[in-house]
C-alpha cells in the first residue's frame, strides 16, 4: 500500500497533487510520503513484536536525511555500508548504539570512525577485516562488539545481480568455515562476539529461501553456544521484495515474514536484527517526469521524457519494471497504445520501457514512475552533464524541498584546472 492515489481526476501524494509539486519545483523530481515510510517501517516493528528486535533501516536504499530522520525518530536503527552512510546516519541523529555497520569492504577509515563515534555492531565479512577491526579497537583501548556474516549457499531465486547468499558471491564466509572464524574472534582483543549475520539477496518474492537460510543459522547458533560462544543477537539482514507491478505481484507481507522469523529461530531466544531497505521505501516514492516529445517512429512510438537513465537506473542496469501512470486520470474506457518510453541520454540504454501500453499523454504532461523510492535517487548521477533530480517529501497537506536541483555553474564550478591551463 501507498499513499500516491487518483482524487478527483489527479495524482496525489497525501494530500498534495503531484501537479502542485510539479509547478514549484520542477521536472524530473522524486517525491516521498511520510506516511507510506512510516506504515511500512511499523509493519516489521509489529511483525517483529513476539520478542526483543531492532528493526535497522538499510538506509542505501534511500538516505536523505529527511528519510533517515523520519525513521529514526519513529524509533528504527540505521544499517550502514559506507563511512558516508555512517556520517549521515549521526548527522540524521541516529545514535551509534543504534547503526549497525555492515559491507565487504570496510577500510580502515571507515573502521576507526565508527569506533570513534560509536557502532552497534560490525557485522564481519572476512577474516583479514575481522583482525583489522581487532586491531583497530586494541590501539583505540576499547572493545566492540561483532558478527560474523556467515554465506549459507542459498539461492535467494531472485535478479543475479542483486543475490548475496550463493557460495560464488562475494558476500560473508563459507558457512562451513563459521566455527573456525568464530573460534579466532573470541581469541582476538578488542572484539565481543555477540551473534551471527546473514542476508542472501534483495528483492525476495517468497519465503522458502529465507527459510532455509535461516535453518542453517539455528544450527550454527547451537553449535557455537555448544562451543561457549555467547549468541545473543541474530541478525538477518533484509531483502523481502515490493509489488513493482499492480497486476499479478504478491511477495510475502512483513506479518509474514515475522511469523518465519519465530518459527525458525525464535526458541533460540535471541535479539532478532533485520535490515529492510527497499520495502521501507520502495513504494514510498514516485519519480514525476514531463513529456517532452511523442515522437512517432518506424512501427513504434516513442514517449519521450525529461527523465533519464541518470535519474532512475534500475530499468537500464536490472531490466527493472516501474509501473508509469499518467497524472491527470485517464478515463476507464480510454483507448490504449504500445510506446518505447525513453529519455533524453545519448545511449539506447536510456529506455524505461519497450512496447508499454499506455493512455494517450501529449507533450508537456506528467506521468509517474511507481515504487521509485527505493534505488532511484541514490543511484542517480551527473551523466550528460544533467543536474541531479530535486527530492520532496510530503506530509499531509505539506511538501518541501529535502534536495535541491543544482545550477550548470555549480555542478561546472566543482571541477578544478590545472595550473598549465
């Protein structure tokens, strides 16, 4: 569910038409709803509520800091991948006892910043990383606490680019290999092993891949109490999948998800630890965009847009689908037809969509890309010398500017010459 809905012949986000948001800040823009965020974050909480959780927004799904504020102050933890992302997580007012640093390739940087400002957890992904944060935290004199991210071997049966959880991925150590690892954490100073870390993908449309994943994580939790380690957290990182399509998609409800959660592992009696991303907000965002020409071409039509594939690189990087509506309701009995949707890059790649069936939109009207908050805005970029797109968020009957879209003279002034020119 969302809050972008048709009310008397226009797209509104709350209680703001889009076109309003359109006329004052311009085109391209990603617009977010506070009370979408909100619902969806409160739906792991209470899905969650059986015993002690944290839920830990995966804040590179989307990380301005109207978002992470918005979260934060609703009561959610931060799962960071980056020292950026742990800077804005402080800068947002997360506490660190609250982030949780997870990634493969943590420097050391990285490392001795959050044990400055404070961290949760790191959840460790290799042995070499694992005695650098040890001896990180040894010069520092202070002791932190860590997982293991463990790679169960589990196909997560979703876009291949975006499984973590197979044998052949780059994420976390062989499951087989666990013990051994946990055996020279706990040997090691300045670490306190207190649970274990997996996550096998993003964008999960069923359960059983969980299941499984989460079956080899109470063996593991057993063997290693068996072994005197102390597991007291579990965290099982996030990936279940959004409805991009208003058809035939119907991936697991976070109630769902919550019930396998305590079937599979809650007689372990553990602090349970997820890192929803993309279900948070997903479909708590639209990417508006204007017509600029309705080209017609040899055997096709051609929607061309003010947006492009710097703005939303999902369909170009993922084949990704994005439902794409127009603003002004079309009538229910108005006549469609198939047209490449595309932007104004200059690649064949800047398409949205082939063949899409769509009510007639003519130059100069608005449309609106469905479930663009999750991996639109933070993966955007300044290809083509095109400004990154302004970010709104709505409140009720409010909406303000949460980015700006910069001028040409300060995107051309952050660039330096040389001396000898």
């Amino acid at each position: 569910m969302d809050h972008f809905l048709y009310r008397d012949g226009q797209l509104f986000a709350e209680d703001v038409p889009v076109a309003e948001i359109a006329a004052a800040v311009g085109t391209p823009v990603y617009v977010y709803s506070t009370a979408t965020l909100l619902r969806h974050y409160r739906l792991f909480d209470e899905a969650l509520a059986w015993g002690p959780h944290l839920v830990c927004y995966a804040m590179k799904a989307a990380s301005n800091q109207a978002i992470l504020k918005t979260l934060a102050e609703a009561g959610a933890g931060m799962d960071v991948v980056s020292g950026g992302e742990y800077a804005r997580a402080k800068a947002a007012g997360v506490p660190g006892d609250k982030i949780v640093f997870s990634g493969v390739g943590k420097t050391r940087e990285e490392i001795r910043m959050a044990l400055e400002g404070g961290v949760r957890q790191f959840n460790i992904e290799s042995e070499p990383e694992m005695r650098a944060i040890s001896e990180i935290a040894t010069s520092m004199g202070v002791e932190v606490p860590v997982t293991v991210r463990v790679n169960p071997d589990v196909d997560a049966k979703t876009h291949a680019k975006i499984a973590t959880g197979k044998s052949e991925n780059k994420f976390g150590i062989p499951i087989a290999k666990a013990r051994g690892v946990y055996a020279e954490a706990a040997a090691l100073p300045g670490l306190k092993v207190v649970g274990i870390d997996v996550h096998i993908g993003s964008q999960l449309t069923e359960l059983e891949p969980f299941a499984l994943a989460y079956r080899k994580v109470a063996e593991l939790t057993q063997a290693l109490r068996a072994e005197g380690h102390e597991i007291v957290r579990l965290d099982l990182g996030g990936g279940l999948g959004i409805p991009y399509t208003r058809s035939n998609e119907a991936p697991p409800l976070p109630v769902e998800y919550g019930q396998l959660i305590e079937r599979e592992l809650g007689h372990l009696g553990c602090e349970i630890e997820i890192e929803p991303g993309r279900l948070i907000a997903g479909n708590a965002g639209i990417l508006v965009s204007r017509v600029i020409y309705v080209k017609e071409g040899e055997g096709r039509n051609f929607l061309i847009l003010d947006a492009a594939m710097n703005d939303l690189i999902r369909p170009a990087m993922y084949e990704a689908h994005h439902d794409i509506v127009p603003v002004v309701e079309p009538q229910p009995a108005a006549e469609q037809a198939p047209y490449d949707i595309v932007g104004p890059v200059c690649e064949s790649g800047d398409t949205f969509a082939k063949g899409r069936m769509m009510p007639a939109v003519g130059e100069g009207e608005l449309v609106a890309f469905r479930s663009a908050g999750a991996y639109g805005a933070v993966m955007s970029s300044e290809y083509n010398t095109r400004a990154l797109i302004p970010e709104v968020l709505v409140k009720d009957d409010q909406f303000a500017v949460i980015r700006a879209r910069p001028s040409f003279d300060e995107i051309i002034n952050r660039d330096s010459l040389p001396a000898w020119l």
